[in-house]
C-alpha cells in the first residue's frame, strides 16, 4: 500500500493564498494517494457494494489518515449519487407533524441526506401511479407522515416495492408486509390520563376528539374508552372536535354548560385552550369546577391560563427513529441502529384538580 503523504498545494493556488491557510482534502486527493480512480472512492463512500474489500480497506484508511470529509457536493461532482428522502405530509403546520419533519431532517443531515418535501392534498385519493411519482427523483426513498387521513392514505396506497417507511398513529393490522413503521402508544397514554383524573375523585371523564387516520374512533379515544369501561364508570358518547382552538371553543359551549360534566379529556392541547375559554364564559371555574386536560405538550400549554395539564409526546424523536428505520432498511450492513423515542409523560399543571366537593 502507498504511504499517504501531505497532499501537495499547487503552485498556482500557492501565490493566491497564505500559506498557513490549510487546503481541505478533495476526494481527488484520496483517489491518488489510495491509487485508485474517484469513482472508486465514491463507491466506497456511498456504500456500493461492487467494490473489492481489499480495496475498500485501503480507501477507508487513507480516508482516515487524510481525515476527508465526503459532503454532497464532493458526490455530485464525482459523479456518485446525492442520496436524499422525500416526506409525504398533508399538513406541514400541525404540531405533531411539524415535529416529526423536524426529526426526520435532523437524522436524515446527520447521515448526509438530502429532504424533500410533498404536500398531499386533502381531500384527493391519489392513484398508486400518482403517489410513486411524489418523489423528487424517481425510485427515491420515502417516508411518508401519516397522522391524518391524507397521509394514511398515501401510505396504503405506496406500493410494497418501494423503500418507504412511515409515521402513523398505530401500524395497521393486516397489512401483509414488513416496511417499517414508527408510532407512539398513545392509546395506553390517554387511558394514563384519564386514570389520573378519575383519581382525582370525578365520577367520569368526557372526551373531545381529534379526527383519527385509522379508524371512526381514534387511539386515543380509545385509550380513553378502556379506562373508564375498566373502571367501572359511565363512558359518555366522545364529542367531535377538529383540531383548532376554534374548534374546540365552538364543540365546548353546550358541553361546559353542563355541571355534571367535571374532567374533560382534549384530543390535543389546541381543542383545550378552546375549552378554556368556553369555560370561563360559561362561569366555570377551571379547575375547581371543571378540569381540563390536553394532549400533546404543545409551546404554549404552559402558558396558558392556568397552565395545561397535558400528555408530552416525543415527535422529534419519532420523526429521528422514523428515518433510521428508513437508512437501516436502504443499507443495513452500515446504517446505526435507529433512535429511540422517550414514552409518553404526564405533566401535571394548573388546570386539573379534585372533583367538585372533594380537597384532595
């Protein structure tokens, strides 16, 4: 093997810059002290596998030594493919599925991939033929984000041939195939919640819903459901929310005007803070009246008046686990092994306590 040296200055560029400047090393420079080709070198970065292992090694050392460092722009000009994901996603402004593009674009740069974004339209069932073209290169890799009904659609619809994995908001039963899919419980997560404010003395707990990708009645309604059919207490009909403030104001005027109804579960912490204000203009005191609870652990639940008690779920971190499991099934002999997310936490603020008549 040739010993690596100092990769030389041309004496062109010697008279242009100051010398103590240092030059970075080009895959060019890796090439000729390895004594192979750029396209080799390429390969090897890239992962091709048609490359010899006794070349691979050597390349992988001079690598090492000259301390280069492959980018995206060293692959284009070296004619080696720029690797990159597009993310199919509805709704790029909702709180769960900005997160998760969040995560899938801080691994997918961690692992010198390129992201790009599809939008999919709302109310349009797009053809098998029509999802495959999504991609910005054809035969690209995709993920598609798959919290909401536009979403779970495309994800159904991908062929099973592509590379592809998804965030849903829980793996569809059935399915016939094994592409990966990152999701969070959030099922046992609303059965926690609602656990918690039966423990605070409310004789039942109402739901206000978020529409659900998957079925008629989401997971988390169905968390909530369990609890109370577990618990032995009246399980009351989940009213229909949407997912905008708005929306949960309008849904909670008729249901906040009942006092009968004390603990009231929102499918998310945007549903709650219309329920907030609802409450107040009812004569509701929150908590001691009515508490209130969200979902999700947006921003500005802890600034709400009073502060929201809500579940914090870990999006960043799904839409990071989402796209190892993306890199591990495009290369699994050297992607890492995908992150992991955290489980749901309960954050317990201001606006739930003990049922009407109860201290603690």
């Amino acid at each position: 093997m040739q010993e690596s040296a100092p990769v030389p200055v041309p004496d062109a560029k010697s008279s242009q810059e100051p010398a103590d400047r240092p030059r970075s090393v080009s895959i060019w420079d890796v090439a000729k002290v390895a004594g192979v080709s750029h396209q080799t070198v390429s390969r090897v970065v890239n992962g091709n596998p048609k490359v010899r292992q006794s070349t691979r090694d050597r390349v992988l050392q001079v690598i090492e030594e000259m301390g280069y460092k492959p980018n995206r722009l060293a692959r284009a000009l070296a004619g080696g493919p720029v690797r990159s994901v597009t993310v199919l996603t509805s709704d790029t402004t909702l709180y769960g599925a900005s997160l998760a593009l969040r995560g899938i674009e801080e691994a997918a740069r961690a692992a010198d991939f390129t992201v790009a974004i599809s939008v999919l339209d709302e109310d349009a069932a797009e053809s098998p033929n029509e999802v495959a073209s999504r991609p910005a290169r054809p035969g690209e890799p995709v993920l598609v984000i798959a919290f909401n009904a536009p979403g779970a659609r495309a994800w159904q619809t991908l062929s099973a041939e592509f590379p592809a994995a998804a965030v849903v908001e829980r793996p569809e039963e059935g399915r016939g195939d094994d592409r990966p899919v990152a999701w969070i419980d959030d099922r046992s997560a609303a059965a926690q919640a609602t656990r918690y404010l039966l423990g605070l003395g409310h004789r039942t707990v109402h739901y206000m819903a978020i529409p659900s990708s998957t079925t008629r009645i989401g997971q988390r309604a169905c968390g909530w459901r369990e609890a109370l059919a577990d618990a032995g207490r009246p399980v009351p009909e989940p009213v229909e929310g949407g997912w905008s403030p708005r929306s949960g104001y309008l849904a909670a005027r008729a249901l906040v005007a009942d006092p009968e109804v004390t603990a009231l579960l929102c499918g998310n912490d945007d549903l709650a803070l219309g329920v907030l204000r609802a409450a107040r203009e009812a004569g509701r005191d929150v908590p001691g009246d009515l508490s209130v609870m969200g979902f999700d652990d947006v921003p500005h639940a802890a600034f709400a008046h009073p502060a929201l008690t809500t579940v914090r779920l870990d999006f960043d971190g799904l839409g990071r686990g989402a796209f190892g499991m993306l890199h591990r099934l495009l290369d699994p002999q050297n992607a890492p092994a995908p992150a992991l997310w955290a489980e749901p936490e309960l954050i317990v603020r201001d606006s739930t306590g003990p049922a009407p008549g109860r201290t603690g």
